[in-house]
C-alpha cells in the first residue's frame, strides 16, 4: 500500500499524556491524542490534511486502528509497513525503514534525532559504549534525555513504562510532592490506594532502578482512583510541571518520561523507575546485569500482583539469582553473518546445497569437548614413526585427529498445513543429510504440541534401516507454535550448544513483544511444497522477526543465496 500525505507539518511525538485517574478508564482517547492528532495538524490551516492510499482513500480515520493492530501479540507485517510508511512522512523524526517495531515507535524517534544507527546484527548497543556515557551526557547537560533513553531502548528494549529521575534526591523531590498531592485526594481515594501509596513513599532509588508491577492484565486496576491509575497520571502531572519550571527558569529537567513501547505508555503493567546518577556511576557489567533481570521479570509467565502490598517487578528474580550466588550471564552475540538484503533461490536446494549451508555453519560454531558428531582427520608426519617400518626415518608416520562438532537437533514441523508426503520428504531428505554428514542426530517433532525427544543413530547405518526407525517415532499433530521450541532450546545449556534445525512451511506468525530467540537455531524449508509460495511465507515469517532477530534471513538455510 503506498500512502500519500499533503497539507501536514512535520511532527514531533511526545509521549507526555494526561489520563485522568477519575471516570471511567479510556486510555484510547489518549492514544488518538498522542500518537495520532499531531499527525492531523495542517501545514496551512486554510485546508486540512489529506492522508490517502494507492486507490484515493481518506485514511484520516483509519490510523488509530492500523497502529492497534501492530500492537497485538503477533506480528502484522502489512499493518507494520502501512504504519512505519506513514511516519516516515509526518515525522520529523522517523525512519520508515529501521527494523524496529512500530510498537518501539518512540525509540525509532528518538534514535533517528540522535542520528544512530538501528541495532542490528551488526550494530550492538551495551553499556560500556552507549548507556553510561549518554548517562554522563545528561548529568552535564551536553544532551537532552533523548539519547539517553534511545541507548536504553536499543541496548535492552523493555516492554515496560520507564521514567528517569536526575538523581536519588530527584527522586525524593517527587515523592515529597507526591505526598503532598495525596494528602489532598486522601479523602477520596479507597484504602487500598492509600496503603500502598504509604508503601511507595518508603521506596528508594539509591540504585540502578526500582521495578513495581501495577496491572496483572490490561482489565486490572482500572477502577476510579486505583494506585496504578493515580501513580501514572501523578508521574506524568509532575514531568509536565517540571518542564514548565525548567523552560521559565531556564534550567535543566530532573526527570521525564521512557516510553519503551506504545502499549504500556497507555496502560502500563510495570514501571520502571531509573536513576541516571547511579547509571553514570555503574560499572558496565552492573548495568547490564540490572535490565537483564528486567527482561527476564518481564518475560517471566509468574506475575503476582496485590493490591495491597507494592509488587515488585524484579522481587522473584532477585531472590532466586542470591539463592544461587550466581551471576547472570551476557547473552551470547549475535552472529554478524551477510547483510540483510538476501536473494531467495529460484528453486528448492538440493541436499548438496543443505549440506554446504549446514557445514559452513558448524565450522563458524566450532568444535565442544563431547557430541555426537565426531570428526576425525588423518595427516601424515616424520614427528611419529612409520607403522610398518618404524626404523626408517625417510617414511612418516600417520597421526589420527578427533574432534567434536556440536550436536545436530532437527525439530520437523508436523502441524496440519504439513502433508503427510511433506512429512516424508522432509525425512528422507533429513536421513540424506546426516548420511552426508555421518552424524547421528537428536529429533523432535511438534505442531502447537511438542514430542518427545529422540536421539537417531545414522552412522554406519543403512537408510532404509534409519528410515525404519524414524517410522518408530510419534509424530504430533494440530495447529504451530514455534515458541515453545524456542523455550525449549533455551530452557537447557546443553540444547543451547547444538546446531538445532527446524524444517518448516514457516506459516506461523511472530509474536510481536521482544522474546529470546535461540542463537543456534536455523531453518530449512520443507519438501514437496510449492517454491514461490514458500519463499512467500518465508519472506512474511523473516518481516515479522526484524524485532526480534534481524539476521533471521540469514538463518534461512539452503534459500538465500
């Protein structure tokens, strides 16, 4: 869908909103005056904006729901490209090609002001060289806030509501505000609320962050004067206040707003509060510790709210990880592979070109201590005697080399778009493979369920005795889920470290939130299918994984050239 835009002034979003916590809860009215009104405000007055598609269209109404519909759990790539070739014209700011989600709108926005790269499988933001020095930046006043939360969002990208306090004393301002404010609403907020509002007023933002979860879903803590209602409208009361304080005394702001995602900047299930003083501070590894334990909270499936006690996001996982006196790991890197911009083969690959694709990426993974998959390698040497005639010095010996690559996991997707002549393609052709590669193979198949686990032997085997035992298997049926594959894999360091291979029809559509994608985990097409409408579904799975994965084109073993 192309889309035209005439008569509109460029403009600048500001996630700032004021949703009253009296009424009834309407955060859509805050949406349309956010995100999309700036966007109706015309160049000349005279006449209004005109926003239409390819055949003429008025879309003027139309944009609230195309942006809701890139904020639901899976990825809508056609809503996606009609929402980011929008902004990429009404935004002063905005790059309609970056390969964040719109959901990251914000971010996008202001890491395209600040003139950064998009990160990507060769653009990595961490701490060291992105968070602590924009930090400084903004405690010297060298920058605004903008680069500082542009290098929180692209180096960890949570799925939450953040705002930043200049310091713990800061932070203590507000609260002494706040209390103030509460004091006055005392008589007509509920018990509840002001309980825990007493709770928060004991909170300290001595370190990194302080994480509170408000909401167990998005039909939660929406009545009058709920905490979680009251706390958001007060955090954005006192951000407005303190701009206009600043702008009349021409001083610095101490605090604003770090809309991570649009979904929770209008209700919100978690806050995360930072202090920028203690990030400026923070050795490198600290911080990067911090918001992983975030990530992980916010990911975590056990969320316990009370609407009587504060809940804290990361309280679960602190416990756990002193339990274990174990530090969190770095994620292992992204592999920087080829550029994004792949061609797909015309025609399905062969089992030599599957081959070609599966060694280079073994060879690129390395050799492990133990596996399956042994490989052995025979030189010859004058450093070890001549077995038939070790008096002869003139003859060298012969010195045998074993090593182990990682293992080979299949998962074949066997939900109801895959034939049962698809099935058995994809088999013969996996038994072809692992005879090339003289490998034996650990094997699942799955659909929305996953079978059990099944080591095949291949080696020194015939293929009609492999195929035998592969007819042994139980095979799932229904609908497809790739994820929990994904969990799966990364619910063991063991299943981690093998080169895991989904054979697919790739008819499944990504989730839309930032999720853990396995970093050894590729996928080949499955066989007997029509090639165009592959690559189709295909080309559709690798848009909707940009967020997520954005070298997954690389992954694409024996389609991309």
């Amino acid at each position: 869908m192309t889309i035209t835009v005439t008569n509109q002034k460029p403009a600048v979003l500001d996630p700032l909103h004021l949703i009253s916590c009296t009424g009834a809860y309407d955060p859509l009215n805050a949406a349309q005056a956010t995100l999309v009104d700036p966007l109706l405000r015309p160049l000349n007055s005279a006449s209004p904006v005109r926003i239409t598609n390819t055949q003429g269209a008025d879309l003027s109404g139309d944009i609230l729901p195309l942006i809701l519909d890139c904020l639901g759990e899976t990825v809508q790539p056609a809503s996606e490209q009609a929402v980011k070739e929008l902004l990429g014209q009404t935004l002063v700011n905005f790059d309609q090609n970056t390969s964040l989600p719109v959901r990251e709108m914000f971010a996008a926005q202001a890491g395209h002001r600040n003139k950064l790269p998009a990160p990507g499988p060769t653009v990595l933001y961490t701490a060291q060289d992105d968070v602590i020095p924009t930090a400084k930046g903004l405690l010297g006043g060298a920058h605004d806030d903008s680069l500082f939360f542009a290098s929180l969002a692209y180096a960890y990208h949570p799925d939450t509501l953040g705002f930043w306090f200049q310091s713990s004393a800061a932070f203590n301002d507000f609260k002494a505000w706040l209390v103030q404010q509460t004091s006055v609403m005392s008589s007509s907020l509920p018990p509840d609320t002001r309980k825990l509002f007493g709770d928060f007023a004991k909170l300290s933002l001595n370190g990194l962050t302080e994480s509170l979860l408000l909401r167990k879903d998005d039909n939660d803590q929406n009545d009058e004067r709920s905490f979680a209602r009251v706390l958001v409208h007060m955090l954005m009361l006192y951000v407005e206040q303190e701009r206009q304080h600043a702008s009349q005394s021409g001083t610095s702001v101490a605090t604003g707003v770090l809309p991570f995602t649009v979904g929770e900047l209008f209700c919100p299930l978690s806050l995360v509060l930072v202090n920028v003083e203690a990030h400026a501070r923070a050795v490198h590894g600290k911080v990067t510790t911090e918001w992983r334990l975030i990530n992980q909270s916010l990911a975590s499936p056990v969320k316990v709210v009370s609407n009587r006690a504060l809940s804290r996001l990361t309280a679960l996982p602190r416990v756990a990880a002193r339990a274990a006196m174990q530090a969190v790991r770095n994620r292992p890197g992204i592999p920087s592979g080829r550029s994004a911009r792949v061609t797909f083969r015309k025609q399905p690959p062969s089992k030599v070109d599957l081959v070609k694709d599966l060694t280079k990426v073994l060879r690129r993974m390395g050799t492990v201590n133990r596996s399956q998959n042994i490989f052995r390698s025979s030189r010859t040497s004058f450093a070890k005697a001549n077995r038939r005639n070790p008096d002869d010095f003139n003859k060298p010996g012969r010195i045998t080399s074993t090593r182990y690559m990682p293992d080979l996991h299949v998962f074949v997707d066997t939900s109801g778009s895959i034939s049962e002549k698809n099935y058995q393609e994809a088999v013969m052709m996996l038994i072809q493979v692992a005879k090339k590669l003289n490998v034996n193979l650990y094997f699942n198949s799955f659909s929305h369920i996953l079978s059990q686990e099944v080591m095949l032997k291949v080696q020194n085997r015939s293929v009609s005795q492999i195929w035998k035992e592969f007819r042994r298997v139980p095979k799932v049926s229904g609908g497809t889920q790739f994820r929990q594959v994904w969990d799966y894999i990364n619910a063991s360091p063991v299943r981690r470290r093998r080169l895991s291979l989904m054979i697919t029809d790739f008819e499944w559509p990504p989730p839309s939130a930032r999720v853990d994608h396995p970093v050894n985990l590729y996928y080949a097409p499955c066989s007997a299918m029509d090639w165009n409408d592959m690559v189709q579904s295909a080309q559709r799975y690798a848009r909707g994984m940009r967020h997520i994965d954005p070298s997954i084109k690389q992954k694409l073993l024996g389609m991309v050239l």
